[in-house]
C-alpha cells in the first residue's frame, strides 16, 4: 500500500488524525478517510515486496527456518544412537550454512536499505533482545563455548528475520510468504514418503511415523500444526488463491495426524477453541459482550483444569502414559541438578555437547536424553533464574497483548499470533523450545512476540481511525 500523504500527520509510532475542515469537499473528505485508513493498517512499515525478494523469502523459510533438509547427513543413519554420536556441523550441513548465508544477505540489505524500520522493530521487542543477549552470556559457561556462541549467533538472525518480517511486510503479504513456504514443506514431505520412505519415517518403536525432512517426529508435528494455522489464516484474509490455502490445509493436517504428535493435535483444537470467544470479543464494540468474552473464556479454562484435576490419568485418555511417555522420569533429575546451580544455569547448549553432568542425567534418567523435555525447567536449568525470569516475562507481554483483545479493539492479525501462541505454550509443558539449540524455535517466539506487539500498536492508532471516520460521515 502507498505510505500516507503528507497532510496527515505522524506522531511517533502512533497515527492521530487532525480534524476535518469544515470547508473541505467531499472527495477531499473521501481521500483523507482512505489516507487515515492506510496510515491504520500500514502505520509506518507495510510495503507489496517484488517476486524475486518474496521468492528468496520462501526458500529461507522453508530450509534454515523451517528446516527441511537440514540434517541431511543424519537421515542415512540407522538409529537414534548413531544419530546422537554425529556432531553439530554434521547435523546441519552444507544447506544450513547456504540458508543462513542467505538470511545474512538478506538481513543486511534490509538493514542497509530501511535502517528505521530495524531499529523501530528492536524497539518494539527490546524484551526479546535482552533474552537474546543473556542466552550469549551464559554460552561463556557452556561445555564448548565457542559452539555455543555460534548457535547464539544464529538465534540472533532469527530474531533479527522474525522482526523484519513481520514489520516489513503487509498482514496479507506476510501470510501469503508464510502459506507458499507452508506449501513446500508439505510438497517437499509427500515426495520423500512416495520416493524415498526411508528418510521419511521416524526411528525406533515410531518406525510408522511420518517426520518429512525432519529429524524428529514431534518436531515435524509441531511444524505441521503451524502450518494448519497459516493456512487457516490465509483462507481466511484472502491471502493466496483458495485451492492453494486449501491444499495447505489438508496437507497439513494429514501431516500432522501422521507425524503421530498427539501433543500438537490437542494443541491446534485447543488454539481453534480458544480463537472463538477471542474473534467474537474483537468483532464487537460492546464493552460488557468483551467482558462476558473474557469471563467465560476464564470459565472454560478452570473447568478443563477442574476435569483434569478429577480424573486420575488425565494423559491416558489421548493415549499417553502416567508418566508423560518417560518426562515424569526426567523432570526430577533436571530439577536436581538445577537447585546445584540455581542462578547462572550451565549454558546454553548444554544438551548438545559431551560433559560429566550430561553423562549423570543420563545415567540417573536410564535412557539418554536430548533435553528436559519442559520450557521452564530448561530455561533454569540451561539459563539460570535470569533466565527463566526474562523467558516468563517473554511469555507474559504475549499473553497480556492476547487479553488486551477482549478489552481493546485490536487488528485482526493479532488472532493469527494468539492462535501460534497457544501452540507454543502446549508444546512447551512436555519439549524444549525456543532454546533448543538443534531447532529453530527461536524465529517463532521473535515472530509471535513481534507480530502482537505490532497488533498492540495497532490498537492505539484504531481508536483514532474509528473517531476521524465517523467525523468525516458526520460531515
């Protein structure tokens, strides 16, 4: 869309319209609505990118950002403890290096080219940096430090790429990179299954599991759950043509059932059920329709955790085990260790590299172990206290931007991230994400917490809109 005329005024992030003249024709009233309602929707970013640059978008997304092929070396191995013997530079290869040297590129042009919309996008999620900037401190402590730094370095192009897209690029425009990206790994996993099956399927006991060109098969569900919702979101926004959402949908869906994540499927009908009460609370413009929202939206939840509570293997009824499938054996073994080091943590990465306490864990645990297996304690445990601390509060400016919806008119985008938000935070009760240092969860947490504090924004520059339209109808 075109930036706004020079008669409108722009007051820092936030678009206030001046008054109409009394004076003012009507068609110079019809321009200067359209202006105001393109300062709304674009405020200071939001440009149509050509072919070539959404071209170059949709390669990153799917190889480094979403992973396929990454650990190309890793998928001719037989089994898990070959795959664990491999190291870290064989595990992401040539590919990742080549999809990393093209965010680099990418990332610099931008920053060269529209320096104001970086810097405005940091601002806007300077939480984020700081959780960033913490993650390399405590890489000083990890077993093989300069390791650890480099995989630091390469959740900072994530966040640095999460950030500048979702500044950068139209609500439209974005989920029509994200679904033609989305479309790729789908296509990408249909063609291993029917060529080449081998690399397809899980190790071990999952030998039946759909994992395309992931390593692991809870990871491939946890990517096919948010591709169901990209899809869902661009059908919905008109984003791409219909058969093309469509085929996004369904091809997500089968992926995700056959991924045999039964986590991420509780986790999407989850998201879907709480998008309902939230779509209706921003739909309306009634103060106490948006308060009954929320409450029953709050009396939903407690009598699901009421149920849970009652029954007494709440996991067996969508075919877990008591134990969270072997968590409730890891959970106090990490805790443990974590009140050894309360405060530092013992770096990131610590899962990755060979050490006396990893060797401990895994002889304690009886089975060896890639991570915690829980958000929280991994943040302790990998990060310290200011780590788990920087992590909640992460979690907590996102959770706070979502109920803003039920009170605040917000735009509709921001239902798009609730809907991700909800998927990370199942996910996060039972797998180490965001610092996981083999999967790029990192660009999902910068993606979602930028994309609703954009919303939030949005939300301070609504009111105005809404109160220079109804001016210009009075007039």
């Amino acid at each position: 869309m075109a930036r706004m005329q020079s008669d409108i005024p722009i007051y820092d992030n936030y678009f206030h319209a001046s008054e109409v003249p009394a004076a003012e024709s009507p068609i110079a009233q019809g321009s200067r609505e359209r202006n105001v309602r393109a300062a709304y929707l674009d405020r200071n970013t939001n440009q149509d990118i050509g072919i070539l640059e959404k071209a170059l978008l949709v390669v990153i997304l799917i190889f480094p950002i979403m992973q396929n092929f990454m650990g190309l070396d890793t998928y001719l191995r037989a089994s898990e403890a070959a795959l664990n013997e491999v190291s870290t530079a064989q595990k992401y290869g040539y590919v990742a290096k080549l999809g990393y040297g093209l965010i680099i590129f990418w990332v610099g042009v931008q920053i060269l080219q529209r320096p104001r919309i970086v810097i405005s996008a940091i601002n806007q999620n300077i939480l984020v940096l700081c959780f960033l900037v913490w993650i390399l401190i405590t890489s000083l402590w990890a077993p093989q430090p300069l390791s650890a730094l480099n995989t630091g370095g390469r959740c900072a192009l994530q966040y640095l790429i999460a950030l500048i897209l979702v500044q950068k690029l139209t609500p439209t425009e974005l989920l029509n990179t994200l679904t033609w990206a989305a479309a790729g790994t789908i296509v990408i996993t249909f063609a291993l299954v029917a060529i080449v099956p081998r690399y397809a399927y899980d190790f071990g006991i999952y030998s039946n599991a759909w994992r395309g060109a992931l390593v692991q098969k809870n990871f491939f569900g946890a990517l096919m759950a948010i591709n169901f919702i990209i899809g869902l979101f661009s059908l919905l926004f008109n984003a791409n043509k219909r058969l093309l959402s469509l085929f996004v949908i369904a091809g997500a869906a089968l992926c995700l059932i056959m991924s045999r994540s039964t986590t991420m499927v509780l986790a999407v009908v989850l998201a879907l059920t709480l998008l309902v009460p939230l779509a209706m609370a921003n739909a309306t413009t009634n103060a106490r329709d948006r308060l009954l929202g929320f409450y029953a939206t709050v009396g939903v939840a407690l009598i699901g955790i009421a149920l849970f509570n009652i029954i007494d293997n709440p996991t067996e009824l969508v075919g877990k085990k008591a134990d969270f499938t072997g968590r409730g054996v890891i959970w106090p073994v990490v805790w443990h260790y974590i009140q050894e080091n309360p405060l530092f943590g013992y770096g990131h990465t610590f899962w990755i590299f060979d050490s006396r306490i990893r060797s401990e864990i895994w002889v304690r645990c009886g089975w060896v172990i890639a991570h915690a297996h829980n958000t929280y304690l991994d943040f302790w445990f990998q990060l310290g206290l200011i780590g788990l601390v920087l992590g909640l509060l992460i979690f907590a400016n996102c959770f706070v931007n979502i109920v803003r919806i039920f009170f605040i008119r917000i735009d509709h985008i921001a239902l798009f991230y609730a809907a991700l938000f909800v998927l990370m935070m199942v996910r996060a009760f039972s797998e180490t994400i965001i610092i996981s240092p083999v999967y790029e969860t990192f660009f999902w947490i910068s993606f979602i917490h930028a994309g609703l504090q954009k919303a939030r924004s949005y939300s301070h520059a609504y009111p105005q809109y809404t109160d220079q339209s109804s001016r210009l109808q009075a007039a």
